[in-house]
C-alpha cells in the first residue's frame, strides 16, 4: 500500500526515513541539496553505529563533497571505507554501466555479505538524478516500475529525487512512480 507522508521539512522527513522498514522500496523527493547531505548523512551514521552497511550514490555531489558531508555529520569515512561498511559510488556509474540494474546486483551482493558478517541490514540513498542528465526519463520510469515495493532483501531503498528533476515528469510518469514505491517522503 503506498503511503504518502507530506513531511515537508527536515526534522519530519528524517523522522519518515526512521520510521520505515527493511524490505522497503521507497521515494524520498529531496527540497534541496542541502538537505539532502544533512538527511543522508544522519541516516548513514545511524545505520554505521548499528552495525549496518551503508550505500549512496550521488548525483548532484561529487563523491569527495559526499565524504565531506558525512564527515560534517560524524561519520568515520575512511574506516568504514576501508572496513566495507560504506560505499560511496557516482550514480551514472551505478545505474548506467553497465547497465540500469547495476545498483540492484550491488544490493544483492552486499545482502549476502551482511549475512555472513551479521550486519543489521543495508540502508541506501540513490540519487536517480542521473536520468535526467542523461535525458533517460523514460527508462527511469520503467526501471523504477521494475523494481517491486517490496523487495526480498534487508535493505531500506530511498530513490532520491531533487524536486525540480521530479517536477520536470508528466503527470503519468509522476503517478507511476508514485505507485511504484512503498512510501513516498517529501
């Protein structure tokens, strides 16, 4: 069931994202960048604390802006780097090369070794802002509706959009996100 929570400010919106549970395919329509590094840094260092795996993939920052940002939010980037907790990866990389699932067969992966090592699940912050760069608005649609609300994996997704890229779909392509996800947040 898609539940629409209309939190339009920070403290609510992370509060959302608290709130929601592993197994989850979500939507987060982001104000601005600004915003966006205080919600994914919070949740990431939350995450990291609670012996969890940590994935962002960015647009709009480079990955050195995305370190420095978690670094302003208390994360240790290089030891969770270096201890395969943390996983920073450019968007166009993640979703466009090889091919759009690219994000997907990294999830996967990285659910098998949180098995094995005992971690408390996966926590992922995906800025498909990269699909309007590329002008791919329409396989963006369809890779979204590919992906089921919820999904097999102990993985809390946030398809991360910055609200003018949202604003720039058709009312159709906007429904159909909408539906696709299990919670939407903005």
């Amino acid at each position: 069931m898609l539940k629409d929570s209309g939190y339009h400010n920070n403290k609510h919106i992370q509060q959302a994202i608290s709130n929601c549970e592993f197994w989850r395919h979500n939507i987060l329509i982001y104000p601005d960048l600004r915003q966006f590094s205080e919600i994914y840094a919070y949740h990431c260092r939350e995450a990291l604390k609670n012996n969890g795996i940590a994935l962002i993939l960015p647009t709009y920052e480079s990955i050195d802006k995305v370190k420095n940002n978690l670094s302003d939010g208390g994360v240790d980037v290089d030891k969770h780097t270096e201890e395969g907790s943390l996983f920073i990866i450019d968007s166009i990389h993640g979703y466009h090369m090889p091919d759009v699932y690219g994000v997907l067969k990294l999830a996967r992966s990285l659910q098998q070794r949180a098995e094995r090592e005992g971690k408390s699940g996966i926590i992922c912050f995906a800025d498909v802002g990269s699909f309007f760069l590329l002008e791919r608005t329409r396989l963006l649609v369809e890779y979204e509706m590919s992906v089921p609300k919820e999904i097999d994996l102990k993985f809390k997704a946030f398809c991360c959009y910055h609200k003018k890229d949202f604003a720039r779909l058709s009312r159709m392509q906007k429904k159909q996100l909408l539906d696709s996800h299990y919670q939407v947040i903005n």
